[in-house]
C-alpha cells in the first residue's frame, strides 16, 4: 500500500485454491473517493467464490510481500488447500450392496455382498457405540490391517480389492422380525475393508465336516502345501502374520486355501526385541509368543504345524484344556498335539521340527514347501477313522515333541 498519495494498489489480489498465491491481475492505482464503494461491494459478494478466495489488497504489503505470507497461513488454517489425496485402493462406499452376515470377530463383522458387479466379502468396523479408547484400538487395528494387505498379490493369499479407511455410512442388513426372517437395512458410521468372496467357507468348517471320514493324503498335502506357499510369500515380504488357524484360512470352488484375515499382521521388525506381546489364539501360539518374549516370523511357522496337524487329524487341537493350564503346559512342560502313528512320517517329521520349541530350529517356509512337495501321496497314508483305528490314532496328547 502507498500511504503518501492516499491511494491503494489492486484492492483485490486473488489465491487458488491450490494455496499458491498469484500477483494481482491489474496494478493500477485506484482512488480513495472509490476505495469505500470497493470495500463495499467487495464484503456484499462475500470472501469466497466458485474458484478464488479474496483477500483483502489493503493488508497487503506489496514491497515486502510480508502481509501475503501472513495471509496464506491464516486462511490455509481457515481453508483447507486441497481434499485429501484419495488411495487407489479406496472403494466407493454407495456402491456396496451387502447382502448378510458370514461371519462376526473381535474386530468387526464381515457381510457378503457385490461391489461394482464383482461378488466381494466386506469386514465392516463399526465403533458407534465404543468408548474412545475402543475406537483407537479398532482403529489402529484396521489401518494395520489395510496397510499389509492391499500391497499383497499371491494365489494363495485373499486378493484385496479396497478399504473406505474413513468413517462413512455404510447401508448393513440386520433381520427384521417383522418380515418373517427378511432383512432391513440400516446405516452404520463404520469403516470396511473388502476382499474376495471365496464360496468355500473357512478351512475350520471343512475339516469339521470331515471330522467323522477324515481326508486323503493327497487332500492334506493339498492344503498344507497352499497354507505353506501363501506364509512364504508373506514371509518373503518381511510380514509376520502373527495369527495362523484355521478358522483364518479361506477355500475357494476348486479347495483352493487362501490365508486371511491380516488385523494383527505386521511388518517383521529388523530387531526380534521391537515384537513382543501375547498375539494370536492361544491354541496356535508359539511358546515364545505365549511366554511375551521377543519373535520373529518362526512363530507362524509354529502355528502352520498346529494347523498341519489339525488338518491331517480333522480334529481341534487342545480340545479340553483350560486357557491357563494349555499356556502353561505349551511353555513349561512342552506340551504338543500327539501325532497319530498311521501319520506318514515325512508329514510327521514336519510337524516335529515347525512346532520345535527353539524358534531357531524351526525351518523357514520355503523349505517346509520343499518338504511337503517331496512327499508321495499315491500309497496313501491318510488318517484311519475311528471305527476302524487300532493303532492309537485318538490318543491326541502327550507332553514332549
């Protein structure tokens, strides 16, 4: 502004929303007799229009440029410079249509649904109702969990399609009584993460039908080969699961497993001291995990032969034990699944060394994958049923490896 005259430089100095600020289209003088119809008309048409916000050219400090620098901190406070940059993975809230409830967990409940024409399995957060507290957690726990998998592309892991990683109102179906066992649908301020929808259901349920008849070799292999595959990819990408079972395990139409579920998974650290703490279920924990001492990546490996076993057996490990007594007997005394004795031995041998009790003496995935490739399954092996078992293949505890 020059003072000396009485007049004022471009009473209107134009700022992008862009926050970059612009000098003034017309550095003509203007009048003092005019300045008060100026200000006026200025203030009628308001501070911001379609495109451009004003600021007031009387504040500003030409020769310096010092009043402008003000100026744009104090409105990129006001006025947000942009939206938030929007993820490719972010899907398009609206156009979710869910359907009905699969299944529900700690974390949230996971719909079937279509989004954009494709059958997908969507996991909706839904903190409502939770203290702050809570809503960190689930938070925190579901970030987490978009971070890890939307990076992860393998067959053998449930392909991510999207996430809304803000809260939005998300149309959920809830049954209606009124409707004889139809659905209503109500929004819910949530966010969802949305995956896959593989029609086989998780591996737990499989192996429950098969409890009775048990599987073929051939099928155990299958599967324990896919659960193998999938962890040394996530292996291979330094990520630590953290919470192998198989009820986190998913089929496809052709029996295909696919590792899910990533709420706890993480990037493994470089120091094994920076992971720490009780992850996981507790049938499936590594002893180092139960005890709340540093691990690494070997405690998956420790879960996949529980799991091994759980599938070759068809039964639930630790069936009848206690929280308590089962951790302490896992840590203390231990305690593993007994192997059945019509069990292959190559398979046997699997199991032994991935649930040894040393993280250190675990193999790596990559090379349980090698193990299981090498077994032959076409002399059988399978798992004798009970009616016909007279080897001792229900005697399904013991302490000692």
């Amino acid at each position: 502004m020059d003072s000396s005259n009485g007049d004022i430089r471009d009473f209107t100095t134009y700022v992008p929303y862009d926050n970059k600020l612009y000098p003034p289209f017309d550095n003509k003088l203007i009048s003092n007799e005019k300045k008060s119809n100026l200000i006026s008309r200025t203030m009628d048409v308001g501070s911001i229009s379609d495109r451009w916000l004003y600021v007031r050219g009387e504040k500003i400090d030409l020769k310096t440029w010092e009043g402008v620098r003000s100026s744009k901190k104090q409105m990129s406070r006001l006025w947000p410079s942009s939206p938030p940059k929007k993820e490719a993975w972010e899907v398009d809230v609206p156009k979710l249509n869910l359907r009905h409830i699969i299944a529900k967990g700690t974390y949230g409940t996971v719909y079937r649904g279509v989004y954009e024409d494709q059958e997908v399995a969507v996991k909706v957060l839904d903190w409502g109702a939770s203290t702050a507290a809570e809503t960190a957690e689930v938070r925190s726990s579901f970030r987490q969990e978009v971070s890890v998998w939307h990076n992860l592309d393998h067959p053998n892991v449930t392909k991510f399609i999207g996430a809304s990683i803000e809260p939005s109102h998300i149309k959920v179906p809830t049954k209606n009584p009124e409707l004889n066992g139809g659905l209503k649908f109500t929004y819910s301020m949530a966010c969802c993460v949305v995956v896959e929808y593989l029609p086989g259901g998780t591996l737990k349920n499989y192996l429950i039908r098969h409890r009775r008849n048990k599987l073929p070799i051939k099928t155990v292999v299958e599967l324990a080969l896919d659960l193998a595959r999938g962890l040394s990819y996530l292996h291979s990408k330094k990520i630590a699961h953290r919470d192998i079972k198989t009820e986190n395990m998913l089929l496809g139409s052709h029996r295909t497993l696919k590792i899910a579920d990533f709420g706890v998974a993480r990037i493994e650290a470089a120091n094994p001291r920076e992971m720490t703490g009780e992850t996981g279920t507790v049938g499936y924990m590594a002893p180092e995990v139960i005890d709340g001492k540093p691990y690494n990546r070997k405690c998956d490996v420790y879960s996949f032969a529980i799991c091994l076993w759980e599938v070759y057996c068809c039964e639930m490990p630790y069936g009848n034990f206690k929280f308590i007594d089962l951790a302490t007997g896992v840590v203390e005394k231990n305690l593993r699944p007994q192997i059945p004795k019509c069990c292959p031995r190559s398979l046997a041998k699997i199991m032994k060394r991935c649930w040894d009790g040393n993280p250190e003496k675990r193999p790596e995935m990559d090379e349980v994958v090698r193990m299981l490739e090498a077994i032959d399954t076409s002399k059988g092996g399978g798992m004798i049923t009970e009616e016909n078992s007279s080897f001792g293949c229900f005697s399904l505890f013991k302490r000692g490896p």
